[in-house]
C-alpha cells in the first residue's frame, strides 16, 4: 500500500530554479528511504538523489553542488530543490521508494521538468 505523487515541474530556463514535491502515503515513512530519479530521452534512467530517514543524502556527480534532497518526515513529504539548472537536466523526474529489499520499487507518475537555453 504505497502511494507516491509529485508536483512542481515545469519549465524554466537555464540558470534558474524548480523545487519538486513528493508526497507520499506509506506506513512508517521516517524509516523509508526516499529518492528521486530521472529520465531523458534517449538517455538511461538516473537516481538523481537519495536520502534515508534520518537525513543522509547522496548525489549523483551531474548534480552535486546544484540540487538538493530533503524531507518533512511529519508531513510524510520529499523535496528535490534544482537550482543552476542545465538544459541536459530536462527530463521525468520520478519520486522512489526503496524497499526492504533493497529495490527502488515504488514510483510516483512523474513530473516533466524541462529547462530551456
């Protein structure tokens, strides 16, 4: 019973800022660990950010220093803040939830970013 939604795509042009939501429905969710993935046509998907619940966060190398994941485990909530945005960085970004088994097994539908030159 695990229900993952994103919000805050867009379009924005380079240099520019987009702060994606992800809320989730899910028993426990302070222990869950939560990330963001990525996929641009024509390229591979991507985990772009993970974070467990008590906070550790890891990057991929094509956006550290740029975004930035984050929690609200009160409100059952994961943020991908974007900032510097690359055009190469247009792509579906998906909220994940990793289980017990450690398979990223659970996706929200997606949200379209897409940053212009």
């Amino acid at each position: 019973q695990v229900q993952l939604v994103e919000s805050g795509g867009g379009l924005v042009q380079a240099g520019g800022s987009l702060r994606l939501s992800c809320a989730a429905s899910v028993n426990i969710f302070s222990q869950k660990i939560m990330g963001w993935y990525r996929q641009a046509p024509g390229k591979q998907r991507e985990l772009v950010a993970s974070i467990t619940g008590g906070g550790n966060q890891n990057y991929a190398d094509s956006v550290k220093g740029r975004f930035t994941i984050s929690r609200d485990n009160a409100k059952s909530m994961v943020y991908l803040q974007m900032n510097a945005l690359k055009p190469e960085d247009t792509a579906v970004y998906y909220c994940a939830l990793r289980t017990v088994f450690g398979s990223w097994s659970y996706w929200g539908q997606g949200t379209q970013v897409t940053v212009s030159a």
